[in-house]
C-alpha cells in the first residue's frame, strides 16, 4: 500500500543509514532476534488496522485516524526496522522470514479477540501502546548505536502519541458505556498478562528458523535465546513509566496513585518481557 507521507512526523527516507556504526551492533544475535521480531509484527499492522477499523465501523473519527495515521505510522515502524536490519545484517533474509511469519500471524487475526465494548477495546490498546513504547524506549536505553537510538526514539514517540489518542477515544466511549474502575482494571489486568501472545512467539520462531536453520528443531536452543533477549528487555525498562500509563484509563484519585506505584512497577518488570 501506498503510505502518504503528508501525514507521517518523520520519515525512514530522511536517516541517513550510512551513518550506522555496525561494528556496534553486527555481533549482537540478541538484539537481532528482537528487532526482527518487531519488525515483523510492525510490519503485519496493515491487517489489524483493517480489523479494527471494522470493529469502530461507524465511527468516522476513530476509523479515519486509524487509516490516515496509525496505519502509516506503523507501517513505516516496520519500513524503518527492516532497513535497519538489512545494513546492519545484509545475510538475513527479512522478506522470507516475514512471509512465513505473516502466513501465521494472519491466522490469528480476528475480531473475537476484541474486548466487548468500544470504550474496553480502547483500553486493551492502551495497553498494547505501553509495551511497544516501553520496549523501543529500553532498546534505545540499552543500545549506544546512534542511528538506532534515533529509530527507536522516534518509534516511541509515535507509541506515545498513538497512547494519548487511545486513552482519549476510551474516555469518549466510557463517557456513553460508563463501565466502571472495576471493568476497567480487569480489562488493564488480562491485556497486561496476555502481552506476550503468540504474535510475539509466532515471530520469534520465525526469525529464529531463518537466522538458525541448523537449529529450527531445537526448542531449548530458542527459548534459551528468547530468555536471553526478555532479559535485556527487562533490564533497561522503564516500568515508572509503564505503570504511570497503565493507571491512567482508571482514573484514580491523586492520593491513591503513589500508593500503587511502586508495587506495579516491581509486577510490570516481570510481566512485561519475563
């Protein structure tokens, strides 16, 4: 599909790739595996834009936002991954391992797996915002390779923002639905826990069949690896950050906000990427 730039804050076409330092970066097989794997699924958002946008069907703010916007915005995510890696890693075959992955993933891609009510399924992708922006804002915390870090910093903050757009239609819909902190915490709660869905593990075996062929049959060699890449997720999150985000949909007093905190930040650094 064709992207229509005038809508696009940045633009993978204006970084000058050339500028990459390899020899930063060419012998890390762990961050290898997770910006394929990311890549991979940014690069699928084109079929979850068009579920979604049948799921809002009759919202013409929401559904245009997620064509004109979202869509592009992801899509170029992946664009600016897959140029990323095909410097850096000119061996890997990125367009044979994403068709393997998408011939999965696109099984999986349905509209029963959205939450019931237009203002929940806002909050589900709250959710999905926080870890995306969680994840690019470690990866360029733990990554001294500046073009990266510009990549990533501009993914993140178009997370960020695609975040702020959600949180807003939810508290549009919730204003007509009025479920209560009750519906929404147990909403916020199972999308935190279902983070890690097979998307991420569909991608994950992927990359790893096209990376390591001889080893496409040894699962304890992969999990090994997937361990090793949650790891250094893990240790440059920022989870102040993810729970300031998650609490947000809740509304919660300012008095009570403090007090949870501190406990859900220590619970997010080991749901997200454990």
């Amino acid at each position: 599909m064709e992207t229509d730039k005038t809508v696009l804050p940045w633009r993978i076409e204006d970084i000058d790739l050339s500028q990459i330092v390899r020899l930063h970066v060419a012998i890390n097989e762990d961050l290898l595996l997770l910006l394929c794997a990311a890549s991979f699924i940014e690069s699928g958002s084109d079929l979850y834009t068009s579920n979604l946008s049948t799921f809002f069907d009759g919202d013409l703010e929401v559904s245009d936002w997620l064509k004109r916007h979202w869509e592009n915005e992801e899509l170029q995510h992946g664009r600016a991954l897959k140029a990323y890696i095909n410097y850096v890693w000119p061996e890997f075959d990125w367009d044979l391992g994403f068709k393997h992955f998408f011939d999965e993933y696109s099984k999986t891609c349905s509209l029963e797996a959205f939450e019931k009510s237009w203002a929940l399924e806002m909050v589900a992708r709250c959710v999905v915002e926080t870890g995306t922006a969680t994840l690019y804002r470690a990866i360029s915390e733990y990554s001294d390779e500046p073009v990266l870090k510009e990549i990533t910093d501009h993914i993140r903050n178009d997370e960020v923002r695609h975040y702020k757009y959600f949180l807003r239609f939810f508290k549009k819909y919730n204003q007509i639905e009025g479920n209560n902190r009750f519906s929404v915490l147990s909403t916020l709660v199972r999308r935190v826990i279902e983070i890690k869905n097979e998307d991420l593990e569909i991608a994950f075996r992927h990359v790893f069949s096209i990376r390591y062929p001889e080893k496409v049959y040894s699962g304890a060699c992969m999990h090994n690896k997937i361990a090793r890449v949650n790891s250094l997720v893990r240790t440059h999150i920022s989870a102040d950050m993810c729970v300031k985000m998650l609490l947000k949909p809740l509304d919660l007093p300012a008095k009570i906000q403090p007090i949870l905190q501190y406990p859900l930040a220590k619970i997010a650094q080991h749901v997200f990427f454990r």
